[in-house]
C-alpha cells in the first residue's frame, strides 16, 4: 500500500525503504499518459492488439492446413513371432570412402527407424557418425529414385535389364565401346562379378565411384612407391599425432575409430602413468580435430604443403629417413615466413624424439605431393596399409577389372 495508507487503524508500507523514505510510494513508474503514447500514428494499445491478432492467425491456419493421407501398410506375410510394433535389430555395415562402419539397424514392422554403432565391431565400438545418421533419412526421402531412369524418364525393372541385355549381346569385339559405372564396394562378391566382366568384356571401360574417395591420399603414397592401398592409423599407440588439414575427429571417413583410440589417450589414468598423447594441428579452417589440439596454428590451404616441405626439411636434419623421391615433391624453391619456420622446428623435434610413435595425418583436400611427403611406406610407426579400390585406371586388360587397380599379393 501507499503512504498514508491505513487498514484497522494501522499505517500500512509496501517494504522497508517505502517506510523509512515515505515520499518513494508517490514516483510513478511510467511517465504520465505512457499507455496512450503513438508511435507513427499507431499507439502502443492498437499495436499490441494488431500483433495478437496476427500470431493467433498465423497459428489457426498452420492448424488447418490439410495433409496428403498416408497409409502404413501391414505385412502381407506376418513373420512368425513377429507382433505388431515389436523391435527387430539387424547387424549391417556403411561403407564410406574406403572404410566400413558397423552397424545396428532398428525396425519396427519392417521400417528402419533407428541406427546405433555396432559394440562389437572394431571400427565402431558402439558410435555412429554423421554419415550414418542421415542414412535413415535417405530411406525416407521423398525425392529418392525410386524406378529405374532411362535418358532421365521414369522406367521398370525388367525394361533396364532387357536395355542391359541387349547391350551386352551387341558387344561381340570384347567390349569395345563399352562402359559400367558402379558404387565402389569392397565385397569380395562384387568384385568377382566384376573379374568376370572384365574376362568377357577384356576391352570395356569399368569404373568405381565413390563420392568420398580418397584419390590424393591413394596418389600421393603411388608418389613414393606404395601403391594401390591407404593408410590406416592406430592413435591408441600413438604419443604425438600432426593434422595437416585433416579433421579425422570430425568429418575424416574414419572419425569414429580414430576419435575413440585418441580419447582413450586422455583419460586421467593415462595422464598420471605419463602416456597422454599431444596433437599438433595446422588447418586453414576451425574443425573438431582443431578444437581438440594441444597446439592449433590457422594457416591458408596453399601454405600446408609449405609447412609440410619444412618439416620434412627439418626431420631429415634430425636424421629421419625420408621416402624416396621426397626431396623433389612440392616443385619450387622453400620460402616459408617466421612462424612457420618456429613452428616445423618444435613439431620436428617433438616427432623426432618419439620415433616409432608419432603419425602425420593429412587430410584429403592437400594434394598428393603433400600426402607423399607424409607417408614412409611399411615401418613400425602408427599405421599400417591395407589395399585399396581405385576410382578409375586404364583399360588395359588385367587380372583386376578394368577401373580396379591390382592388389598386392603382400
């Protein structure tokens, strides 16, 4: 109440300070005639009452709107066992620029509606990553091809096969003329498939296609004698790891495995016993792999392969053995600025000093004179090789199809 307020005899405050300073409870809080106050020739009374109108507008017709009826169709053949809305899982894998994910497939009445990493799968362990995610929302995308295509119109089945057939019988000098473009699989099926075609078809044109192929890692490591595989990096052994534009935590097609052997290097237990792990990071742009590091310098994309040549500069100082026919990798002369120059000498040291347990990652957007200045070939270091997939080769007959490089025998 008020000063001067008065209830059963009583003088009456709203608080302490109305009581001590009585003049406090006589100051208004809006001045005189605020609540009639016109802005543009709308008060604030006729603006309030305009902007509820709309909001109550808007939302009665996002109510009304009719949707497309949808029916979700029962099984024509019940699985025995099976009730209705009972989860099943499916054990699968993704297979993404050379690496397979293992997964676990929810479904409920025969519709994927949930994928979760496969624990007992080693490039998984149980985690997923953003590639598998989105899968379920390639299942349910309306834009999906759904029939064949043929010039760009919708066609059957059974009509693409008869086109492929008759394709194929017409092709009586070998295959001459003749080209198969198909998804890169690393299925030991499929690619005997393709050794067949290859056999019948010896002068047709077979390539792979993957939209996340790893050509500059894939050319690069050609560039300094291993040829037709691709790296793969154990970080649970690795006590210095160097990212050259590589976010292998994030978006790298093996994030998940990589992410989970480099955390187990930063638990508590391995800091105490003196096995952390430290990472080096020069990337043009902020990544998760740049987050993460130890030590982060942001150069521009063009001067990675200019901090690669000066490291390696510097570790043949050191007396590191370089791969051969590295010293000619990278073209003109070294010109690197102060920075750089401090930098390369504290990475060079630090991978010096742990031989045998430091790895340079490289990320696929440098180009494969970069990535040769990376890889040694087969040693005891963090990484081994396995054999890989080419996108594309020539047409000259082999024993691998033609657009599959041959694999090593060792």
């Amino acid at each position: 109440m008020t000063k001067g307020s008065v209830k059963n005899g009583q003088p009456q405050w709203r608080s302490l300070s109305s009581r001590t300073n009585p003049d406090q409870g006589s100051v208004r809080e809006f001045p005189e005639g605020a609540e009639n106050l016109e802005l543009d020739g709308v008060s604030r009374r006729q603006f309030l009452a305009i902007m509820g109108a709309s909001t109550a507008l808007a939302g009665g017709l996002t109510g009304c709107v009719r949707k497309e009826v949808e029916h979700i169709l029962p099984y024509s053949r019940r699985p025995e066992d099976q009730a209705d809305g009972e989860a099943r899982f499916f054990a699968t894998n993704l297979y993404v620029g050379g690496v397979a994910l293992g997964l676990l497939v929810k479904s409920q009445d025969g519709r994927p509606s949930k994928v979760e990493g496969n624990k007992e799968h080693p490039s998984s362990g149980g985690g997923t990553n953003v590639f598998a995610q989105a899968t379920v929302l390639d299942l349910y995308d309306p834009d999906r091809s759904r029939t064949a295509l043929k010039a760009g119109a919708e066609s059957t089945l059974e009509e693409a096969l008869a086109a492929v057939d008759a394709a194929l019988v017409g092709h009586k000098d070998a295959g001459q003329g003749l080209a198969i473009v198909i998804d890169s699989k690393p299925s030991p099926s499929n690619r005997a498939l393709l050794a067949s075609i290859a056999k019948r078809y010896a002068a047709a044109q077979i390539y792979t296609h993957d939209n996340a192929d790893q050509a500059n890692t894939r050319e690069g490591m050609a560039l300094v004698g291993v040829a037709s595989s691709h790296p793969v990096y154990d970080l649970s052994v690795a006590d210095v790891v160097v990212s050259l534009d590589a976010d292998f935590m994030g978006t790298g097609v093996d994030a998940v495995r990589l992410t989970r052997q480099f955390a187990g290097r930063r638990k508590p237990e391995a800091a105490k016993a003196g096995e952390i792990n430290r990472l080096y990071a020069i990337e043009p742009a902020f990544t998760v792999t740049g987050a993460t590091a130890d030590n982060r310098l942001q150069v521009a994309a063009s001067q990675v392969g200019t901090f690669a040549r000066l490291l390696a500069s510097k570790l043949a100082a050191s007396g590191v053995t370089l791969p051969a026919g590295a010293e000619a990798l990278g073209g003109a002369a070294l010109q690197a600025d102060e920075t750089l120059t401090k930098w390369a000498d504290a990475v060079a040291k630090d991978l010096a000093g742990k031989r045998g347990k430091a790895v340079i990652i490289v990320g696929e957007r440098q180009p494969a004179w970069v990535h040769g200045l990376a890889h040694r070939g087969p040693t005891r270091s963090p990484r081994i090789w396995l054999p890989s997939v080419a996108s594309r080769s020539s047409s000259s007959a082999s024993a691998s199809p033609p657009g599959c490089m041959a694999l090593p025998t060792s």
